[in-house]
C-alpha cells in the first residue's frame, strides 16, 4: 500500500521539483510548491522532528533554484512562510565536492536568491531578523549595499553604447552612470536579458541592477531589470538651453543655469533647434571632464525662459555709437559661476545692442536677462547673455 502520508508526498514534490525546475512553466511549479505550503501548515514551528526538518530544509533548497529560474516566483513572501527558526546549523555549512572544490552552503544560495528576488519583487520584504541573517553573506559574495531601503537594489542610467573587439570577437557594451557619478560598463546582453530592447533604445534607460566586486576588485552587473521608477525620481533633472547644434559630429551643445556646458547626442533628440529650451538629465561622471546630456523633452516659448530662471539687472552704460551696453546684476542676485567651481565668477558683463533688441535700454533701467557663462575664443569664460526682458 503506497505511502500517503504527508512527509511522503513533500518528499515527493522535493524530486519532482528538483528533476523539472527549470524546463517546467512557472506555474506547475509554483503549484507544487503551494501544494507543500498547505500540506505542512505554513507558517508554522516543526519542532524537534529531524525527518521534517530536513525535507523542510530540501523543499528550501528547491524555492532557491526557483528564484533564479523564474522571475515571476515571489520568493520573499515564501522565505517569511517557511521561518527562519526551522534553519539547522548544518544549512549553514558549506561541502566539498569529490574534486575537491567548495560549494556554498544552503544559506549561502539563499542570500544570493533573496538578491535576485528583490530586483524582480523589489516592494516584498523579508523580516527583519532573517535579513539580518542574509545580508552579511551577500557582503562576503561581493554584493555591494545601496543606501536605498531594499539594501542591495541600485539604479543606473544608461548614457551610450559602443563595439570593441574581446579576444577576437565583436562585441557589443552600454556605459552606465549612477546619482554620484560612478561610471561602469557592462556586456549589452546583461540589460537586455530580461528587457528585450533594441540596442538603439537603450540609451537614457533607467535598469535596476544587482552590483557585485569580483575577485579582482572589479566593479560588474550581476544582474539587471528595466527599472518601473521613472528616471526624474532618481537622477535630477535641469533646464538648458541649446546654444549650437554640430551637424558633423552630431552633437547638441547645451547650457544650463549652473553655467555647466553639455553635450547630448542627435539621436536623443531629433527635433532639437537652436535657442529652444530642454528639460535634460546631466551625466556628470567622477573621473572624466566630459558633461553629457540626455534630452527628456523640448520646453515651450513661454515654459522654457521662465523654468532656466531669469536674473535681476540694471544697465551702467549705454553706448549706442559702438553698439553695446553694461550691466551688473541687482543686489541679492549670486554671482554668475559654473556650479562646482570657485572662479571665474561675475556680476557685471555687456549686451550687444542689436542681437538682443535692447536699444530701447538706458542707464539706471532694470531688466531681466537669461545668461550662462561661455568660453570665448580665447578660452576665457565670460557672461553670455541670450535673452532679455523688461521688468
């Protein structure tokens, strides 16, 4: 007479698991496993029982390969049903294979599942105390932490892609920006693992990724997701303004009301023309002087003066012979400075009379201008003044 009892059929849904996962659908197999959850009354205490608890420590094993080979397996909300206290000192313990290679212990897999869970399930949460148990072993593995809630999840910004030849062969990478300016690159094929992207689209994608330092101190991808957050929650914003476009290069040259001078690309945005207003994301990287932009959208006539920020200024000179005015900013207005440096730093600078149709100005009068610093052509940065309005 077959034996119907319960610890007989989970050892049985362990086998089928572990010989099926992962070439059945999803599904089934997250039926089965449901099917144990129900069959040992989960959440609950097994006791002292060792037969249970070491198919309770295999059903375990099980969900830790289901979290890697399904992305639709919730396996945080499967952690907290089974129960940290139900863990053994020997799921703890690593092995040694008859190579004599180490693998890792069951506890080990876990953190590493519970990482991979959290870049698909990012709003499940695991309790407090079995975390406490995980996190140190992802930390020993390489994974580094993010200052965000989830602990391990970070946010990059994808900025371009480029082909270089690896031993021999052709292949294809995306340079990726974090909020503080960190750089990396990964293979292309890691973000378009699970987002099915044309290489073109990449570009200005926002992924959520898995960061890990390998052996050799290398800061890499190990695993990464199209972000759902939008862009402007994570990497700040600002307004510039499109001074030239290069046709040859391809490239938008833009500036913002920080002074700082940006280039994005054609491609990000085709319809660009010189003198509109664009909300953008800058790409300031840590190590490398190059400021690019990625340009989210085009700012109305009436949106986009008023969003870059016009300053307060009064005219000191008006010489209407040679064409030109002075002016200085009124008092309370900062000094004209690109952000993130000391020098140079105006207050005071000249309006060509014709190009911004301000003939009707005399001394004393106070208007408002939109002004950037701009290197000249002999490299002095000086006030760049592009559009005016009476006050």
């Amino acid at each position: 007479m077959p034996d119907t009892s319960p610890l007989s059929r989970g050892w049985e849904i362990v086998r089928t698991l572990n010989n099926s996962v992962p070439t059945i659908p999803s599904i089934e197999a997250r039926k089965l496993l449901a099917e144990y959850v129900k069959l040992m009354q989960l959440p609950a205490s097994l006791g002292d029982n060792a037969s249970i608890r070491q198919l309770h420590s295999a059903i375990l094993s099980v969900a830790v390969k289901m979290a890697q080979a399904y992305t639709d397996f919730r396996f945080v909300p499967f952690l907290n049903l089974w129960g940290i206290e139900n863990l053994r000192p020997e799921d703890s313990e690593s092995g040694v294979d008859s190579q004599g290679k180490r693998f890792p212990s069951l506890v080990e897999r876990m953190a590493k599942s519970y990482a991979y869970s959290l870049l698909f399930h990012p709003d499940d949460h695991l309790e407090s105390e079995l975390e406490a148990l995980l996190i140190p072993h992802l930390q020993r593995k390489g994974f580094v932490l993010s200052s965000q809630a989830d602990c391990i999840t970070h946010h990059l910004l994808a900025t371009n892609t480029f082909t270089t030849e690896v031993r021999g062969r052709k292949m294809t990478f995306v340079n990726l920006i974090s909020p503080d300016g960190t750089e990396l690159s990964a293979e292309v094929h890691t973000l378009t693992a699970h987002a099915p992207l044309r290489y073109s689209e990449i570009p200005g994608k926002m992924f959520s990724v898995l960061l890990r330092t390998s052996e050799k101190g290398n800061l890499r991808i190990e695993a990464a997701i199209l972000s759902s957050q939008p862009v402007s929650d994570v990497f700040p914003t600002s307004i510039g303004y499109i001074e030239n476009i290069d046709l040859n290069h391809r490239h938008i040259h833009v500036f913002d009301n920080q002074s700082r001078h940006l280039v994005a690309m054609m491609d990000s945005a085709p319809d660009a023309l010189i003198g509109s207003f664009v909300q953008f994301l800058p790409i300031i990287p840590k190590e490398s002087k190059f400021k690019s932009a990625i340009i989210l959208r085009t700012l109305s006539a009436e949106e986009g003066p008023e969003a870059f920020g016009y300053r307060k200024a009064r005219v000191t000179y008006v010489d209407n012979d040679k064409g030109y005015l002075s002016w200085e900013l009124l008092p309370g207005e900062p000094p004209i400075i690109e952000t993130g440096t000391t020098a140079p730093s105006y207050t005071k600078g000249y309006l060509n009379l014709q190009s911004t149709n301000t003939h009707h100005l005399t001394p004393n009068t106070e208007f408002s201008l939109i002004v950037y610093l701009k290197r000249g052509k002999d490299g002095q940065k000086r006030p760049h003044v592009v559009k005016v309005k009476t006050i």
